[in-house]
C-alpha cells in the first residue's frame, strides 16, 4: 500500500510506505515535545501536595520501632505494670496504728472525780483464713493474665502492621503499573492518532485511543488516592508523626517463595493460653472474696500513766469483728459468675482456634495455588501484549487488539498483586494464629 503526503501548498503528492509512516511516528513518539505533552497528560490537576514524611523503613524494623511508637503496644505495656503493681501491693502487711487518749482531764482526787490517766497504745490487724496469701496468689494471676493477654495483642498487632505493610506496598504497586497503563494509552493516542491524519485508520480508531487514555487516567488518580489511604492507615498504626511517602518492598517480593506446606499445630496457641490465664485469675479472686468474711483481729499493745503514781501501766487487748450481717455472699456469688464467663470463654477460644486454624491452614495453601496461578496468568498476558505491539509496529495487527491486550495485561497484574497481598495475609494469620511474629520479625 502506498500513501501519497503533500508537504506544501504547491508541493506535488510523493508516495510514502508504511514503514515509512511508522518511522515518522516512533521519531516523533521519542522527541521532547512529546514527552511534555505526556506529562501534562499524566498530572493533571494534581497541584501541590502536602508535605509528606520519609518512607517507612523495612517491616521487621518497623515492627522494632513500633514497641516505642505504636498506642496499643504502649498500652499493654502499661497494662502489664499496672497489674505488676497490684501483685507487689497484694502482699504488703497493714500498716498499724498509734492511739493516744486521755481521761478525766482537768480532774482531781478533791472534786470526787478519778485521777487522770494518759494512754499511748499501737493497734495491729492480723488477718487469719489465708486472705493475704489468696491476694498474693490472685495479684499473681493477674499479672499472668496481663502478660498472656499483651502477647496476643502483640501477635495481633504484628498481624495487622503486616497486613497493613503488603496492602502500601501493592497499592504503591498499582499507581506504578497504572502509570505504565497511562504511558501506553497516551503512545497509542498519538501513534493512531497519526495514523488517521494519514488516512491510514478511520476515526473510530482515534476515539478508542482517547477512551482508553481517559481510562488510564481515572485509574492512575483512583491508584493514587488509594495509595495515600494505605500509608495514611500504616503511619497511624505506629503512631508516626508524618505519613508515610512510600515503603521499600519487603512483604510482597516474599509471596511467591512461601509455597505450600504441611503445618503442624502449635502445643497451645496463644488464644487458648491467654483464656487459661483469665480463667485462672478469675478461680483467684473467687478465693479472695471467700476469705474475706475470716475475721481480721486488731491487737493492742500500750502504756497508761495515772496522776499520782509514779509507774505507768501496761496495757493490752484484742478486737474481733462480728461477721453479723455481711458475710460477703454477694462478691463471692459475683466472682463465681465471674469464673463461669471465664470458663465459657475458655471453651470457645478452644473451638474457635482450631476451627481458625485447620480454615488459616486452608487459605494459606489456596492462597499459594491462587498466586502461582495469577503469576502464569499474568505472563501469558505480558506475552500477548507484546506480540500484538509487534504485529501492530509491522502493520500486521489492528489497533483495537493492541488496547485489547495492554487492558489485559494490566488486569493480569492488577491480579497477580492482589494475589500477593491475599498469601502474606494468609501467612501472617499463620503466625498470629501458632503464637509466632510473621515474617521473622520480633517486636
């Protein structure tokens, strides 16, 4: 086929083969012009953005510095002292007491009143039927229950940084390729735009191009505003002065070479662990309160000066409560309540993690299955995309099968990402759920 270009108004036609065409093209596809015109087409209305942080460090160093940064890690921190302090308090002995009276002030032996009598005494509580050591066995306890507990928080919370950690990555993973997409459709748009100004496409062929340009775009601007929620949520997890810019891929590169694997259950998972050590607090203080009816003797040891002699006295004595009218059947009805919640929450963490692990089991492997898939998937695509560029550089392939394929192609990756992010996911449930940090991370 052979074209005919008039150059000038007097000019006389010249022919021109396609390969002709297609060298003028690529020759303008490379100059500068275009490559501003690229740019304004790919950052429109963008503006100035706001002042962002540095890019979050790799995720196991992440993980280090969020025991100093992160609310919840602070918290159970906190948590896990305050219980500390209760167990030292539970053992401290009752401090005692000094009483001083006087009687018959002002009196005298001539007005037919007693002598006065000055008395100085110190006043110890003894408890009898084990109280101290039931508040010293729960204290204890509880800091067994606090610390089993921030455990679990700090698993959960090493799964959701990770979680958190592979959806920036992917997402930073997207506004790339969408870029990519962006630059491609605007290469098309000028190559069929060409193409029809040399009568060598119909028009349709030109609007197709915009579609798939404008496409590309909206894309690009949805990447982006994703991005900037992803690392949003990540700096906010750790507590992080300013967002985040970016993060280095760390989690996603790791997907393809977890694999499948038979995995052995834990001796005990950290779930069940920590209902164990709230059911054992709970059977504690139904102790405490059932010694508290015991009576606390107060005993009293003093001296009494009387006007008139010269040697002072000594006295003693002991005070017993009478368990009368509170014998605290109420706070021990209350404990045991207590203990039976405990025991219910015992028995469905029990079911709950099995069943959460045999199904974490089960996502993991399909996991690995779905991203091995979505990897061959998106090779296959990469290779049909271009083939039909270089059928459609030689002439040999329309333009709609080249927008036909770069869509696919960028669907096929889009795919394989969420792949990647659905395995870390998979294995970083694995690890919370058997008691591990994922990733080997420690925090």
């Amino acid at each position: 086929m052979i074209t005919h270009v008039q150059t000038g108004a007097c000019a006389r036609p010249r022919p021109v083969s396609p390969h002709g065409i297609r060298r003028h093209l690529l020759k303008r596809l490379r100059s500068p012009a275009f490559g501003c015109a690229i740019a304004m087409i790919a950052l429109p209305g963008l503006g100035l953005t706001e002042a962002r942080g540095e890019p979050a460090p790799p995720y196991p160093l992440l993980l280090q510095q969020a025991e100093l940064m992160a609310p919840r890690l602070r918290e159970i921190e906190a948590s896990t002292r305050a219980a500390e302090g209760r167990r030292d308090q539970a053992g401290v002995l009752p401090n005692p007491s000094i009483n001083f009276y006087s009687e018959n002030l002002g009196s005298g032996t001539a007005s037919g009143f007693s002598a006065q009598q000055d008395t100085l005494s110190v006043a110890e509580p003894i408890e009898f039927g084990g109280k101290r050591s039931a508040r010293i066995a729960a204290g204890i306890a509880d800091v067994d229950s606090a610390a089993a507990a921030g455990q679990l928080e700090k698993l959960t919370f090493a799964y959701d940084l990770a979680v958190d950690y592979a959806v920036a990555e992917a997402a930073q993973a997207r506004v790339d390729l969408y870029q990519t997409a962006l630059d491609s459709a605007a290469e098309d748009l000028r190559a069929a735009q060409a193409l029809v100004n040399a009568g060598r496409e119909a028009e349709l062929r030109a609007v197709q191009a915009n579609s798939a340009l404008e496409s590309a775009r909206s894309d690009l601007e949805g990447a982006r505003a994703g991005l900037q929620a992803a690392l949003a949520n990540l700096s906010a997890l750790v507590a992080s002065p300013q967002p985040y810019s970016g993060v280095p891929p760390f989690l996603l590169p790791m997907a393809a070479r977890l694999g499948q694997r038979v995995i052995a259950p834990p001796q005990q998972f950290p779930a069940v662990a920590a209902a164990e050590a709230q059911r054992q607090a709970a059977a504690r203080r139904v102790e405490v309160e059932r010694t508290r009816p015991a009576p606390t003797v107060t005993a009293t040891l003093g001296v009494r000066r009387i006007a008139g002699f010269n040697s002072p006295l000594v006295v003693a004595g002991i005070t017993i409560p009478l368990p009368l009218f509170d014998d605290n059947s109420g706070n021990i009805a209350a404990a045991l309540a207590e203990l039976d919640g405990a025991d219910a929450r015992l028995s469905g963490a029990r079911a709950i993690t099995e069943a959460g692990w045999t199904s974490a089991v089960t996502q993991a492997n399909a996991a690995d299955t779905g991203l091995r898939a979505a990897q061959q998937a998106a090779s296959a695509a990469d290779t049909a995309y271009r083939l039909s560029r270089t059928g459609y550089d030689a002439g040999r392939t329309p333009l709609i099968e080249v927008l036909t394929a770069r869509r696919n192609l960028t669907e096929a990756q889009l795919r394989e990402l969420d792949a990647q992010v659905a395995r870390i996911r998979a294995e970083a449930d694995l690890s919370r759920i058997s008691g591990q940090i994922p990733f080997g991370a420690t925090p």
